[in-house]
C-alpha cells in the first residue's frame, strides 16, 4: 500500500457534473497539498492545509473547493468545471516540524487523471 | 521570473552511463531546500534526493547525486550507472524558507530516456 492514495484514478465528467476527488495518506504527516498538472506546464500548487487549517489558496476558482476533515483525509470538490481544467490532479502530504521550524519532503499520491467533457 | 529552471526538455542516455540533468534556481531566502522528483508515466511522483540550503556537503541517495554549486544557484541531478527503468520525467523543486504549510515550486522537467 502506498502512502498517499488518491481516488478515483481517472475521472470523465460534465460541465455541468459535482464530484469530488480524494486523497488519503496513511504516513502521519500534518500537512496535505493539492497540485494540478496541466501538460506541459510545471506543477502549480492549489490549496495546502497544514495542522487542519487551509494556509494557502493560490487564486483557484471557486469552483474547485477543498475540504480537510482531519489530518490524514483530503478532499477536493468539483462543480461546474471547464474543459481547460482537464489535467492531473496530485495530492502530496509532509511533516510540518513546528518546533525544529522543518517541513520534510513531500510524499505525493498517483493523481486523478480528470477529464472535462 | 522563474524561480526554478530546467533547460533540457530531453535527454538521452545509454544504459548504465552515467547522466547530469540541470536545475537553476532563483530565491532571495537565505533559508531553501532543493528536492528531485520522478515521474513515470503512471502519474506518481516519486521523492529522490534533497539538499538544504545549509547543508555543506551534496546530497547522495544510492545511484542519485545532487551537484549543489550555491554561489551558482544551481543543482544537478546526477545519476550514475542509468538503468533502463530510469526513463521518466524528473522535477526539481524548491521550498523557499521554514515556515509551516511552505509551498514547492516545480521546474518544467526533463524527460529522460535510457536506451539498451
């Protein structure tokens, strides 16, 4: 079993469609990410939660909306989407060394493949 | 400006030779952390090495090197005897300072191929 899963592995669904996409890791860690990876375009980091709290929203659309209901789940809502949001969707998780002030290297799931039809 | 930056879309190396893949960076924080990710084509990324902007000796993880040149901002993968499974994307990343929840930025990565 890997340590960060992401689930479903690949998504197709309407503009008009509301689903969701999950991630869940399984090594401790007290900080989870959302990236979306667009092809050829590096990386761009969409939500991070670190101890439970959202910490960063890089200007996402309202219509991705993220949900941590506890330190080892992470959600990420869908509604309304467009076809230029079809991309892979990875979510990464680390450990937030509060008194050493250390993050350590960020794990990451298989993504969700997302396509907007 | 890009804060990291990868100029070799592409490389090819036969196998078990031994291939650099290039990372520049750019930060004005005192306090960073290089990581190399890897990519197959299944989608995951994969942690390889990472380097601490302190740290005075480079990094080694098994086949993997990290080539740390600071004054140069720069910081290379090095992988020694390729291996045909080594074929995939690679990333490089930085974290810029120590606060909680810090984000990585990614280069654009390189797509390394090994030939038999």
């Amino acid at each position: 079993e890997t340590g960060v899963t992401q689930t479903p592995r690949h998504l197709v669904m309407g503009m008009t469609n509301k689903k969701s996409l999950k991630c869940e890791q399984h090594l401790g860690h007290n900080a989870m990410y959302w990236y979306k990876q667009s092809a050829k375009k590096p990386l761009e980091l969409m939500f991070v939660y670190s101890l439970e709290e959202r910490v960063e929203n890089n200007s996402v659309p309202s219509r991705f909306s993220p949900e941590c209901p506890n330190s080892s789940h992470l959600f990420l809502h869908l509604h309304t989407l467009q076809p230029e949001d079809s991309a892979l969707y990875l979510c990464a998780s680390s450990q937030v060394l509060v008194k050493k002030k250390r993050v350590t290297e960020a794990f990451f799931g298989q993504g969700t493949r997302l396509t907007v039809v | 400006a890009q804060k990291i930056t990868q100029t070799q879309p592409g490389m090819f190396v036969q196998e078990k030779e031994a291939v650099t893949l290039d990372c520049t960076y750019d930060t004005s924080d005192p306090s960073y952390g290089l990581f190399w990710y890897k990519q197959p084509s299944s989608g995951e990324m994969i942690f390889l090495i990472y380097q601490g902007s302190y740290d005075q000796q480079n990094a080694t993880e098994g086949r993997y090197s990290l080539n740390f040149q600071k004054a140069r901002k720069s910081a290379n993968l090095v992988i020694s005897a390729s291996q045909l499974g080594d074929s995939a994307m690679y990333f490089c990343a930085m974290r810029e300072g120590e606060t909680s929840g810090s984000r990585l930025t990614f280069g654009e990565g390189t797509q390394l191929t090994v030939n038999p």
